[in-house]
C-alpha cells in the first residue's frame, strides 16, 4: 500500500510539471449533407450524437475512431411551423440510454400566435434512445408529449444518482400547461415536475426585480447526485458601471435533498468575472469543492476576450477567483472560451473560438493544482481537424472529442491530450439489459466492459465487481459476466481494475420493474393454532405484487415480501396475528386473523418438587440433627 501511495504520489508531481507531448489531433468523422451536434459519450464506449437536415432530425453513432458509423435517420421531422434547431441537448443515464431534447417546435408566440391547430406534436419533447433495443417502439419513445406536457428543452441536461433527468424549459405559449421558463425533473417513468420556476423575459419590466436571475442555460450535477448547480443569462442584483447598472445574471445551486432549496452563489460583477457579450454556458465543471466556468469578456470593459473563472464552495460564503484571463483576437493562448470539461487525469480541458496561430480557434490544459494554463493546439482553416471548434466532451479513455467547422460541414475530431494515465482505462461498462420486467424469481443480466492498461499489460490488470452483483465476483477478466437480479428496483454495479498503481471505477445501473398487478394476500397460515409456553410458532405467508407488508411483529420488505416466514415462541396467553400489504399501485389488503392460543407449561408435580418434598425434607433433616449434637456437647 505504502509503495501505491508513493507512486501515486510521483505520477501527481510529474503531472504537475507539464511534462506532455503535444497532443494528436485528427478528424474521424464528416458527413456531406447535415448539421452535426456536439458528440456524446456512450457507456458502452461509441460516440452519440444527432444529425439535422431542413426536414428531420436523425441519431448517429460510431467508434471512437470514427468506424462503424450508424445513423437512424429520422428521430424528430419537421413541418412548416417548426424551424431548423441550433442545437439539440443529449445527455446519458447510468443505464447507457440517450437521451435527447427537441426544442425547435416549439412555436414562439411571437412568431405563431397559440391556435387550435397546434397540435401537441408542435411542441418539444424529451426522446429516450434504447441503442441495443430490437423492438423500433422501444428503441426510440417520446416520453413527453404522450403524457401531454409540452416542454421546450434548451441547454444541456443532467442526471442525478436516481436517473432522474434534470432540464430547462422555456414554453413561451399563455395557454401552455408549462409556460415560461423552468427547471424540470423527469424520473425514467414520465413523471415531470417543478423544480424551479423562472420569471420569463417577456414578464420582466425592471431588471432589478429579477435578483434570483432569469434565462437559466447551463446545469451541472454534484458527483453526489444532490445538489444542482447553474446559470442565467440575465438578472442578478447587477452591477454599476458608469452612469449604467448592467445585469449579466447569476451562479445558483439547489439542494435537491432540502426540498429544493434555490440559493443564488453570485451575482454577476461586470468588471471581475462577466463583463460579456455573448454567456458560456457549455463549461461548467466541479472539482474539489471548487466551480469552474469561463466567460466571453468585453474589451469594451477593459476584461480581455474571456475569462476562466473560479468559485471556491468549501467556504460559507463562496470566494470568487480569476483563473485565467484570456486576450483579444489572435493571440497563441486563444480568446473567446466556449467549451469547458474535465479530463480522466483531472485537469482542465477548454476550447476558444478564436485566436490561436491562424485565429481559429485553440484547445488549452488548465491544470488547478499548480494554477498552470497551456495552448495544446491552434486550429486552422486548412487542417483536417477543422477549425472554430464548438463543444467537447471528455471520454473514459482519456481522448477529447469535439465538433468542429471543415471541408463542406461539420467534422468531429478527437484530441488525444497525452495525459499520461497511470490508471487503468474502463473504455465500456455497459448493459443490453439496462431495463427488465422482474417476474418475481431470478433473472439473468450481462454486463460488458473493455479495459486498457496504458502503464502495462492486461495481465497487470486486476477487476473487481462490487455493489449489489450476485454472487460476488472477483478477479475479473476482459469481457463479460452474468450477474442474477432477485427482486424489483434499481440494483448499482461497480466496476473497479487496478493496475498495481492506480485503480479506475465506473458504475452502471439496472432497474428491474415488477408488473404492476393488482394485490393479492395468496396465504397467511401458523403451524398451530395452540401450543404450550417455549414451543415455537412458524408463521408463512405469500402475497403476489406487494410492495411492503405490516405484520403485528414488525414491518416486512425486501424479497421476503412476496414469500417468507416468521418463528418465534410466544408468550402464554391468547393472541392474534395480523398482515396487512401494501400493493405496487398502492393499493391495501389485509389477511384474515391468525388466532393463537398459548397454554401455562404444567407445573412439576407435588411428590417430587413440593414444599416439603424429600429434596428439601433431607437437608432440613441433617440441620436438625446438627443442632441437637451441638446442644449435647
């Protein structure tokens, strides 16, 4: 352990020291017709993404190298009302599904008047993408619209620990069930809830007024699932400049855990950390207590061309910290940051939309440990890897993955950023069964994984399965193992591989739902109905789609719900045993009454065992003639 600890300890120094190469970069995908999103990254190790033409919206999906390229090509269609989208939110649960969010057709009442002939299907909708699903009507399902609420999804989305999708909604129609600007929370069934209402711009008369901020854009969730972090756009308590006070929106978090409990972390300052033109909402990254997020500066303020910014949040009141200021138009470090994310080997991973050697654009490490910020890499017009980059996500394996401007459209590149991985690299971790329909008695479940081991071999490699895996296993090779799953819920797998240096984990997630039948107490039975004091009772019962059961000695859940039993030794007595269960769509039963009558143990007879048995007539006999000697003497 000690020796793991020093090497860890080595690697962190020689980190430190920016000690890297300069990165390969390259473009592994370019289609000839269509508008390519920003790329995802998929549990089971391929890149997501969608692809927009003036008609439809269609998923894409392919290796990390670009290969095997798979395109549904219709997801969203479009009609005379609806408009090309600008961009279209994806995010992943911990069960590998995509999910994406339609917000073009969403009419804007200012340019369609709300009428009777606005079908539902004019609004947005959350789409839920099973990639390993056969069955096209699970492959791809709306499960929004069907419930009828409209929702209009901008900026990106989130998950916490329960797959509970988090997003923002801006539904600008008055008749509309959702109207305005919100924070929604939608649970993997379709339930869609509030969690925090936004004043719409069109309702803001003085900006003063607005000191929560309005116009949200970015989210991002705590490791821990708990807490949601964000952005708005507009509002704040402002800040003066000049003869002006401009209000350039605030930092919030909600503590999901306290009934949402909005609090705004700070207001925007204009000179310090705003000062924008245009809001960055693609780079919100928590590490170590600390938020990080860049913003696109004003020269016209004095604040330079961008900025990274840093709010320490281990303190009560969070402390505010530049940690990088970029320059204007074409200077080597680049200018106008846009997209900000964490890398395997926790640096900082960013890219500007402009400056660089041929003012297209940069890819920059910023390392927080040692305050150190390096250009990686200068876009340019004429190279393969394209040029004024948009959004980046970070993958398992240690590469970046954008999209970027080249040839005829869109390219995605990829970014190896040399980050010298110690740790093993869990590329995969998935499940072609991430959902399943429990029927009561054990049901298999495969998961798949595909290790790396950048510092050695395979064979230095050591897996190990944790979490609710049954039966437990260790020592793991590359590939896969059936796992069993005994009862209905949500069962977490974890995946941990140690290298001899460093270790790596990915969790993933199943949810086994029981078919929701109604309740029924099969059988409640007692092995006796009378019995004498110290014999044990064995009460049984079975029930068929209980959820929980309340019995006279205690409550009952768990698998022993559907089937179990209870022994005990009651006291002497008459007594009566109850069950009563709750039903998985919350229905009550109870079961008939189990009387049971407990007799006194019969007391040992007199001729053995009473007062003045021979047992206790001998000793008392011996005392007496003890006695009379000693009065003799």
């Amino acid at each position: 352990m000690c020796n793991r600890k020093w090497a860890i300890s080595l690697l962190t120094a020689l980190a430190s020291l920016n000690v890297y190469a300069a990165p390969t970069i390259e473009s592994i995908l370019s289609l000839e017709e269509g508008h390519l999103s920003d790329p995802i990254y998929g549990f089971d190790g391929r890149l997501y993404g969608t692809v927009s033409t003036d008609q439809a919206i269609g998923l894409w999906s392919a290796n990390t190298d670009g290969s095997n390229l798979q395109i549904e090509e219709t997801v969203f269609s479009f009609n005379s009302i609806d408009s090309k989208p600008d961009t279209t939110p994806l995010a992943v649960n911990s069960r590998g599904q995509l999910y994406v969010g339609r917000h073009h057709g969403c009419p804007s009442y200012t340019l369609y008047p709300q009428t009777s002939d606005i079908a539902e299907t004019h609004w947005g909708a959350i789409i839920q993408y099973t990639p390993w699903a056969t069955d096209p009507e699970e492959r791809i399902k709306d499960i929004t619209t069907p419930r009828g609420l409209p929702v209009c999804p901008v900026g990106n989305m989130v998950f916490d620990a329960d797959d509970n999708l988090y997003f923002i909604s801006e539904a600008k129609h008055d008749a509309a069930e959702h109207a305005g600007t919100k924070i929604f929370r939608l649970t993997p069934e379709g339930d869609l809830t509030v969690v925090k209402a936004f004043v719409s711009e069109e309702d803001v008369d003085d900006e003063s007024a607005v000191p929560d901020g309005y116009e949200p854009k970015g989210l991002y969730m705590s490791a821990d699932g708990q807490t949601l972090f964000g952005m708005t756009r507009a509002g704040g308590t402002g800040d003066d400049f000049g003869s002006k006070t401009y209000y350039f929106g605030t930092i919030f978090k909600i503590d999901l855990a306290s009934d949402n409990e909005f609090t705004v972390l700070r207001t925007a300052q204009l000179i310090e950390d705003f000062g924008f033109t245009i809001t960055v909402f693609e780079g919100l990254v928590f590490l170590d207590d600390h938020l990080y997020y860049p913003t696109t500066g004003n020269p016209a303020f004095g604040t330079g061309d961008g900025m990274l910014n840093e709010l320490d949040l281990s303190l009560e009141s969070p402390t505010w910290a530049r940690a990088v200021q970029f320059a204007n138009d074409s200077a080597p470090m680049g200018s106008i940051p846009r997209s900000l994310v964490l890398g395997v080997d926790r640096s900082l991973y960013g890219i500007t939309l402009r400056g660089g050697s041929d003012n297209q654009g940069t890819l920059y490490r910023y390392e927080p440990d040692t305050e150190s910020l390096t250009t990686l890499y200068s876009f340019k017009s004429d190279d393969a890897a394209g040029y004024t980059p948009g959004q980046m996500v970070a993958g398992w394996d240690g590469d970046l993955y954008g999209v970027s401007n080249g040839g005829s459209g869109n390219l995605i590149f990829r970014a190896d950023p040399d980050t010298s991985l110690a740790a093993p690299v869990i590329q995969a971790f998935w499940t072609e069964t991430p959902e399943l329909d429990w029927e009561g008695s054990t049901t298999e479940v495969t998961l798949n994984w595909d290790v790396t081991n950048p510092s050695g071999t395979l064979s230095d490699v050591t897996c190990t399965a944790n979490g609710d895996w049954v039966p437990a296993i260790n020592d793991l090779e590359q590939g896969s193992a059936t796992i069993f799953v005994n009862d209905a819920g949500t069962h977490e797998y974890r995946l941990t591989c140690d290298n001899g240096v460093a270790q790596s984990e990915r969790t993933l997630r199943v949810r086994a739902t029981q078919a929701a039948g109604p309740l029924d107490i099969v059988s409640f039975t007692a092995d006796a109905s009378s019995l004498t004091q110290g014999d044990t009772l064995t009460i049984e019962w079975q029930t068929e789609n209980a959820a929980s059961c309340e019995a006279s000695w205690g409550t009952i859940s768990g698998s022993e719900v559907n089937s179990g039993s209870h022994s005990f030794q009651p006291d002497p007595g008459e007594h009566t045993y109850e069950l009563t269960c709750t039903g998985l769509i919350g229905d009550e039963q109870s079961a008939t009454p189990l009387h049971v009558s407990v007799a006194v143990a019969n007391p040992v007879s007199a001729s053995n065992s009473g007062a003045f048995g021979p047992w206790l007539l001998l000793p008392l006999g011996l005392l007496l003639l003890g006695r009379r000697r000693t009065g003799q003497a």
